[in-house]
C-alpha cells in the first residue's frame, strides 16, 4: 500500500471515492430509466424512484458494507480536516439526487401541490441517513422489507396518500 498512497489519510480519500463512485454507477442507471422525459408507457414512477432511492441504503451484504464505510468515513471526517470536504462533497452530492428526484416527481404531477422542495429534500435526505445509520447498527431489528416500506410511505405522504 506505500507505494501507491502516501499515507492512511490519501488511503481513505482514495476509499471515499471509490464507495461514491460505485454508489453513484447504481443511481445511474435507476436515474436514467426514471428521470426519462419520454418513459416507457406504463412505466411505474413511484417503483422507480424507490428503487433509485433504496441504492442508498443497507439492503444487502454490498450495500451493508458500503454503508458501514461511509459511516465510517463521516466520523472520521468530523476530527480529520483532509476528509472533510470529500465527505461534505459526497453529502452534497446525495442532497442534489434527492432534490432532483424530488423535481422531477413534482413536474411529473405525482407530489402535493406547494410543498416546500427545500424542506423535503432535507427531511428525506434524514430519512435515508436515519434509516441506514439504524439499519447498520441493528441489521437484525431493521430488515431491508422495512427499509422500503418507511420508504414507500414517505413517499406516499409526499403524493398526499
């Protein structure tokens, strides 16, 4: 490993990258299929933005791990400068997917008028963190058909169902 990083703090930058670009190559392909201008007739948005959404979260061994380590990472980066901004850039970077989901399902008519698209993507960008953080922590409590369905029913009240 010293040949390639110059020490532990160019290691883990070098891991925080490579979680958020693997992360980032499963939201894309859910992204392309639902944030389509022309879908595919019949397509369901609402499914489509669960399981674009539910790449974020702990639902099998990869993403457990995946979550485990960018948990991992923020708390190392709150008393570690070097990685402060890459953690605040990878945050950044989660906050505009779910803002922009959040667009596009308005544009698309399925949201409650007038909701504050700030404020939600705020409340479910704590959803997402919330409902990781819980299911890292108790795996065996907080089971993936959970997960989706905390999730689904967010999204339902956002839709006013």
């Amino acid at each position: 490993m010293r040949h390639y990083f110059a020490g532990s703090s160019e290691l883990m930058i070098f891991a925080m990258q490579e979680l958020a670009r693997r992360i980032d190559a499963r939201v894309r392909t859910h992204a392309r299929v639902l944030l389509d201008p022309e879908p595919a007739p019949g397509a369901d948005r609402r499914e489509q933005t669960v399981r674009l959404l539910a790449e974020t979260l702990p639902l099998d061994a990869e993403r457990r791990e995946e979550s485990a380590l960018w948990l991992s990472f923020v708390t190392a980066a709150r008393t570690r400068p070097e990685l402060r901004t890459r953690a605040v850039e990878l945050q950044a970077g989660l906050d505009a997917l779910v803002r922009r989901v959040l667009i596009e399902t308005e544009r698309s008519g399925a949201l409650t008028p007038g909701l504050d698209l700030e404020l939600e993507t705020r409340r479910l960008s704590a959803l997402l963190d919330g409902l990781t953080l819980q299911a890292v922590q108790h795996p065996d409590l907080v089971g993936p058909d959970e997960l989706r369905a905390v999730l689904r029913r967010y999204l339902d009240t956002l839709a006013g169902s």
